[in-house]
C-alpha cells in the first residue's frame, strides 16, 4: 500500500432537516452539518466518501481545490477571540507564510482540516445562498441537471456564488 497523501472533500448542505430519516440527520449531525449552507473540509478517505454518499440527497461534495480553500479561509474564516485568519495569524500558528500557501498545503494534503481544528482554525463555514441560484433544482441529482451529490472540482463554481 502506498503513502499516498490524502487531499481534502468540501461538503455543503443544501437541504433543510424537515422530513429526513432519523439516520440521515445523525449522520448530517455528525458530519457537523447541522444547518443549510453550511460546508465543512473534510479529508478524503473512503470512508468519509461512503458517509457522504448515506446523505448524497441533502448535500453535496467535490474536491477542494487550492483557490477556494484560500477563499473559505480568508473571507470566511472565524477565530476565537481574533476573528478573521489573517496572514501574520497563518505564520505564527503554522509557520506557513501565508494564507494562499495554507491553502496549497491543504489542496495538496500536506496538511490535514484535523492540523488546522488543533490549531484553533475552524472548518466549518457558514455560507449564504448561493448569488444567482444554485443554477438547478435542490431536488435532483448532479448527474441529471440538479445541485445534490458528488460534484467533483465543479464545486468550485457553486461555492464561489456562496462565499
């Protein structure tokens, strides 16, 4: 088996709790998706994947690539009792010089999203409805015109609208 570094998931959720299976909102809860818009950085294991595919219809996910994981941690990033990441923050938490290069670790999977919760950078963000819509119905998978499931880097686009 090979040391192959693990790259990060980004997970959004689109729907509401009402009318889900008991199961799907424990999984949802502990994910740490508890409301809509919400994304969180996950690692990309299989079993993430196969948990992110119990809740496809309420969600959805892709790779995160190095300009959004910059984006999500520069514009929405809260730190307690600081506020918003900045670069000289970045420095002196992770002797990385500065925001964009976190990002690249984190695209790269030289860092891990579970490295930057122990640093006391959060990782899960609270975004607005996406500007212009989600561009397809929230009902219907990606697959077939709609927002919900794997996305793959399309994300990216999706979550541009939200920051």
């Amino acid at each position: 088996m090979s040391k192959e570094k693990n790259r990060c998931l980004l997970a959004v959720r689109v729907r509401g709790s009402a009318g889900l299976k008991h199961r799907i909102k424990a999984v949802l809860r502990d994910l740490g998706l508890n409301r809509r818009n919400q994304a969180i950085i996950m690692v990309d294991t299989p079993a993430i994947r196969g948990t992110l595919q119990v809740v496809k219809d309420t969600l959805f996910w892709g790779e995160a690539t190095e300009d959004i994981l910059s984006l999500l941690l520069s514009k929405r990033t809260k730190m307690p009792k600081i506020g918003s990441l900045t670069d000289q923050e970045v420095k002196k938490r992770f002797s990385i010089s500065n925001i964009e290069a976190l990002a690249k670790s984190l695209s790269t999977g030289e860092i891990k999203p579970q490295d930057l919760k122990r640093h006391g950078v959060n990782i899960k963000y609270g975004l607005n409805s996406p500007k212009g819509g989600y561009g397809g119905k929230i009902k219907d998978p990606f697959g077939k015109g709609g927002v919900l499931g794997y996305r793959g880097e399309a994300i990216g686009e999706l979550v541009k609208k939200m920051i």
